[in-house]
C-alpha cells in the first residue's frame, strides 16, 4: 500500500515527489520543472509526453511565464518580505563599531571618535606597526567575529570608490592590490559608479544613484555576509558560503582621490 501511494506521488522524470505537479491531456503527471526542461529541448510546435510520447498543443508561453512566476513567489515570498523589511529586523544585531587606527594604512586620516575615515595628501607620521595596512588604503574595525550575528552600517557619502566587507584577521598587510575572497576579503566595491562584488569572477552589480548607505550584516554560523542599500531598502549583494576557521575583522577602504579632488570620508553610521 505505502509503496503504490508512493510510486502514485513520484514524477517519471525526475523520480522524486512531485513539485508543483502538471498534468497533460493524455492524463500523465509530472514535475512542472521537469516538463519545462523537456520541453526547452524541443522545437516542434507540439507538446509530447515523456512517457507514452503522446501529443497536444503547447500552452501559450503567457501561460507558463505566469506559472513560473507564481511557483517562485510560493517559493521564496518569505525572503522577499525580508529584504524589505532588512532596516527593522537586522536592528538587532547592530554593532556599536569603532575603527582600529593602529591598522590604518598612514595616508588615512581617523576622526576623534573612530569612526570615520577619509584620505590625506601627504604620509602623516605613524610608528611602524606590523597591524598596519602598508600599501592599502584601508583600516579594520576595531570588533572581530568568530560567532555570531553582526550587523553595521557605513555613510558612504561623496566618496567616489571605496570597498566594504570583512576580511580574515591574517590577511597580507603589505598586500598592493586584488581584494578577492581567493586572499581572505568578501567585499563589495564602487568603481566608477558601479558596484562589484570581488567575488572569482568578479561581479558587476548596477547601484542605485542614490546610494549613501551601506548596510552590512554578518552571520558567521550561516556563512554568509549580505550587503544592503539602506536608503532603498533593497539587498545589494550575498557572499555564501563564508567559510573561515580565523575571526572575521570589518574592512573599510577608500581609493586615493586625484590631485584636483576634495577627499571626502566614510562614516560608520552610530
């Protein structure tokens, strides 16, 4: 009895309970995915059953443009209603971050209070710290994380390019370029008006206009980071999965403005 009940609830195709069963006119079931795909791999104008190959007219593709859409909002409703409501819920993992001045790069300039950064002109005199970003314009947070969830945000205002994520706390200080997850660093850049995640390959992500602040929310035990357009309320990018056996330190970096340019700041938002 269990196994016929069983064989009843199985698709042909895929040989596994049915997902979001369809059934065609010579009665046979199966998975609509698995229909879809058998379908893709035809051109004919006729839809033929995969197991006793009769045939009927394809449904039009308004028809199954709309299914689809309807299977992925059943599917993944819930994650949309989360991310536009990421201001609120994300609240209660946020961190009261500071930077870490002795790792600041010495052509970054640290505000009274920690937490804001912006590019000087000239070197300033620092001690030689074996903390300190050497070729890199960047600073770390001063928290690191090896549990937990963890949540800030960043002004990024009129600064032009900049970089934000997390690093491993052991990454090259004298490191002169590629902030790659290959080197230890899950972070999201602007170049030239653009957002690129430096992901392998790199991605290139289109960024609101409007973007002036950066939400970043770090779940070690998921293994991932997400990154927000806090304004929109909208998730920019998902690094996942996440995976390091070192603590995860905040990175904050700024590209040196040109010669005629007013050097603006990042500001981790209280």
């Amino acid at each position: 009895m269990a196994k016929s009940l069983r064989e009843k609830a199985t698709c042909p195709v895929c040989l596994d309970f049915f997902s979001n069963p369809i059934s065609l006119s010579c009665a046979h079931v199966f998975c609509f995915y698995c229909i879809l795909n058998w379908v893709s791999k035809r051109d004919d104008s006729k839809l033929t059953c995969p197991l006793c190959r009769g045939s009927s007219e394809k449904p039009p593709v308004e028809e199954w443009q709309i299914r689809i859409l309807t299977l992925l909002i059943k599917q993944h409703g819930p994650l949309l209603e989360l991310s536009l409501q990421v201001s609120s819920e994300l609240q209660w993992f946020r961190e009261d971050m500071t930077l870490d001045a002795a790792t600041a790069n010495s052509l970054l300039v640290i505000s009274d209070d920690r937490r804001s950064v912006q590019c000087a002109k000239t070197h300033h005199d620092m001690m030689e710290d074996p903390r300190q970003f050497t070729y890199l314009t960047c600073v770390l947070g001063m928290s690191c994380f090896s549990s937990g969830r963890h949540y800030w945000e960043v002004e990024v205002g009129e600064v032009k390019e900049w970089s934000l994520g997390v690093c491993k706390e052991s990454v090259d200080r004298k490191r002169k370029s590629n902030l790659s997850s290959k080197h230890g660093f899950w972070t999201i850049s602007m170049k030239a008006g653009a957002i690129h995640a430096n992901s392998i390959p790199e991605r290139r992500i289109p960024a609101s206009p409007g973007l002036q602040r950066v939400g970043i929310f770090l779940d070690v035990e998921m293994e991932e980071i997400k990154f927000f357009d806090v304004g929109n309320d909208a998730l920019i990018y998902t690094y996942c999965p996440l995976s390091s056996l070192e603590r995860f330190s905040p990175f904050f970096f700024l590209e040196l403005p040109g010669e005629s340019d007013s050097s603006a700041a990042l500001r981790i938002c209280p």
